[in-house]
C-alpha cells in the first residue's frame, strides 16, 4: 500500500473483457511528506478519483480483490481518497 497522487488518465478500447468499463489513472508515488517519488503506475479506480487527488493505493492480489472479482488481471487499484496526511516529528 502507498500514497500516490493521480497525474493522468489511460483510455483503453482493446482490453480483456472483464476490465471493460474500468477507468484507468497514472498514479505517481509520493512519500510522507507528498513530495514525487518520480515512480508512476497505472492504476484502476474503484473509488471514483479525479486528477490532482492524492491516493491510497494497493498492489498484488489486494488489487484483484479491490473490484470484487478475485480473477481480474490487475496490479494496482485505487482503493481511497486522501482527505490529510499527519506524520509525527519524534
């Protein structure tokens, strides 16, 4: 799981029948204090997401299941919106 934040869109008409109507976004990693990690991926939304939002993101079979179908050949989905991020200074 990491934070990243939504940097762009993937349209795909071709695609295996069980990602149709799947929204794909380009996630760039971010670390604790939201600066870029310059690592991207693409991501499928399952939260309803838009560009500029900072992002929860699961990757492996916590992705497959995000969707609710264990067999989707996913890699990474979109699994929260981001409202703040704390991180204590010890």
């Amino acid at each position: 799981m990491y934070l990243g934040k939504v940097i762009g869109t993937v349209v795909s008409t071709v695609k295996v029948p069980s990602l149709t109507g799947s929204k794909f976004l380009i996630v760039e990693k971010i670390n604790q204090d939201l600066t870029a990690k310059k690592q991207t991926a693409v991501c499928v939304d399952t939260v309803g997401a838009g560009d500029g939002e900072t992002v929860i993101v699961v990757g492996g079979s916590s992705a497959r299941m995000a969707g609710g179908d264990k067999t989707l050949p996913v890699d990474a989905a979109i699994v929260g919106i981001v409202d703040t991020v704390e991180v204590s200074q010890c």
